[in-house]
C-alpha cells in the first residue's frame, strides 16, 4: 500500500481497531473527514474528547453524568431494586427500555466471549452485584431476568449464569421465546415455532 | 429511544454522518468509545484532530503534507505529467498505484452522483484541469485515461466524460475490461466474458 501521510495513517489505524470497521473502510473514512475540513474535523474530534466526561454506573455499568456514582436508572426511585435484569451491551438495555414495559434495573454483565467463559473484569462485576444483594437487598433480590440473545450461544452463556447467580434470587427467569410479534408461521424456523409450541400460553 | 446523556448523544450523531455507518453502529461505537477510557479517547480525538495538518494537492486533488501546494506525486519529477488518469476516489487512486505500473499523474473528479450530473465543485476541478493542461502542457496532454468503476453507471459518467474532455488530449482511453486474473471462465457473467471476448488480445 502507498505510504499515507503520518497523521492520516494515525487516524486510519485508530479506526480500524473500533469494532465493525474493517481497514478499507478506515481509508475511506479518513479520507471523508480530511474532504469535510477543518471545522467538521474539530466538531468529530471535540465530541470524542468529550466522551471522557462520562462515567460509569458502580450498581449497573450503564452510562450516566451524575454527581454521585449513579446511573439515571439506579438513581430513580420509582425502579424498583429488588427486580434486576442482566444484559450483555448497553445497547440491550436501551432496546429494553424503549418497550416502557420494565420497571426494574438492570445489571450489564458485558459480551460473554464466544468461549462462554467469563473475563477477569467481568467476574468483578459479578463480584460487585453480589455484593449489592446481600448489601442492599439482605442476601436475595426478588428477581434476576437474564435477557442474553435467543441464540445457541446466548443460551449456553444464559444457563450457566442462571445456575451461578440463582442463590441470589428468589426466582430466576429469562425472556419469552416464541413467534416474533409480526412474523407469519409459514416463514418461522423450526427452532422459532417449536419453541412456540411448547411455550404456548 | 431513551435520551443519552448529551455528550454521548453528539458522538452518536457525529458518527451516524460518516458515510456507511448506520445509526445503531454509532450508538455501539459511542459505548465501545467510552468502554475504552480516557487515554484511548483522547488518543482518537488527537488523531482525528490532527488531519487538520492534510493539505490538498492543488493539481490533482490527493492529500499531503508539503510546504508547495502539491501532492508527492504531482511533485516527483519522475511522473509523466502529460498523462493524467482521472479517477472518481483517493482509494482508487491507492489501489492504482498499489499496481506499480503507472508512472503517469491523477486527477481526482470525486465520487460523481447518481445522477450523472457533476456538482459545482466538481466542475471547478474540472475547470482547474483544463487550466492546467492549457498552462503547463501547451493544450493537449498526451493522453488521459479514465479509471471509472466498471458498472452501467460508471460506464456512462466515463463517457459523458471522455466526450466533454476529449480536446483536452492527443488520446483518450479507459481501463481495460475482460477476465479478472484468478477469475474462473465457468462463473464469470455474461457481460464480463461478452467483453473479454470482443476485446480478445
């Protein structure tokens, strides 16, 4: 490949080691933001920078900008505490809270690597929520909802840290399975309508 | 959606701009951003600052980084200035030049819209272009090579192209089109061995 100029291949080289984008399209990206100029070059670089403001929730690990180490959803009190639902990615939780159904917090464990073993820091977190039950709640939450991708994957890892996690709640569930609200039977999977089958209320 | 505290939401919106990534990339790469830490944030601020240094080379419209306003190519005596291949992106002139067999110089028209139809700026390239040719080549180059996509709308910029531009040069000509080397005959479309065919050598 041609030699880049230094500060485009610095740029080219910090794109291409965020997730889902390959080093092609760093190229063109970096190519895209010199086109904008320097203005646009600033706004990108400054809203980047800014990121550094915000912290990370010590109950959930969600995102927030308060005063005190808590997030938006562990600071309300009109969430009720004793009902927690463990997520892989933030981006889990706001899909969760967009359906206004959930009155409960939530725990974000982080992606469980494809080895379905637990990182260090993950099992710190872990360490941490126990450590919030038997704290905050006397030893039991009144729920734990393990809300992990309906795949073979997500399975595996869901049903091992329901046996792990369930001497710390009364009742352990995960989410419902069955037909997607809007799909047509003749097109679901076998695992998809199977599951409806046998879930059927 | 629920409302992100504003300095992720300005990343979000930011990022969700960059052509080829979507909304939801941006808000799972704002949260793989703020994952990251402040030292790595800073670190892609710095770099996406520090375009600002990228100049434009005023002959041909590559990027770079010298103190006249030309490109390194545009600059190295070696390049036959009077054979210009006018490509639509700097990743096609990269991927040229990756080729090591051309010793000519570029001109970079720009991505052209679906249309057909070139934006204003990209008629102000062409009108430096045909200053040059008249300024520095007495007129005509010797030959202008036009390195468009080859697809039906590629093919039918490079003609309206190669029509406007014609005077411009003793020969006009365009990428050749056949067989992809590593290509297999039994798989290739029609339209690819149609050609490979009426262009035999």
């Amino acid at each position: 490949m041609m030699k880049l100029p230094d500060p485009v291949q610095k740029v080219v080289d910090e794109l291409a080691e965020l997730p889902s984008i390959g080093p092609r399209q760093a190229v063109r990206l970096a190519f895209h933001l010199i086109a904008q100029g320097p203005k646009d070059l600033r706004d990108l670089s400054d809203a980047i920078g800014g990121l550094a403001a915000i912290k990370i929730c010590t109950h959930c690990y969600f995102i927030h900008q308060n005063d005190d180490g808590l997030c938006d959803i562990c600071i309300n009190p009109a969430r009720n505490a004793r009902i927690i639902m463990v997520v892989e990615k933030e981006t889990d939780l706001l899909s969760l809270e967009n359906t206004k159904k959930y009155t409960g917090r939530y725990f974000i464990i982080g992606q469980v690597p494809k080895t379905g073993f637990l990182e260090a820091w993950q099992k710190t977190r872990l360490a941490a929520l126990a450590k919030f039950v038997e704290d905050e709640l006397g030893g039991q939450a009144d729920e734990l909802i393990f809300a992990f991708n309906p795949t073979a994957l997500g399975d595996f890892q869901a049903s091992l840290l329901m046996k792990e996690l369930a001497p710390l709640a009364k009742k352990v569930s995960r989410l419902g399975r069955g037909l997607p609200t809007g799909g047509e039977i003749e097109f679901s999977d076998d695992e998809t309508l199977g599951a409806s089958l046998e879930r059927r209320s």
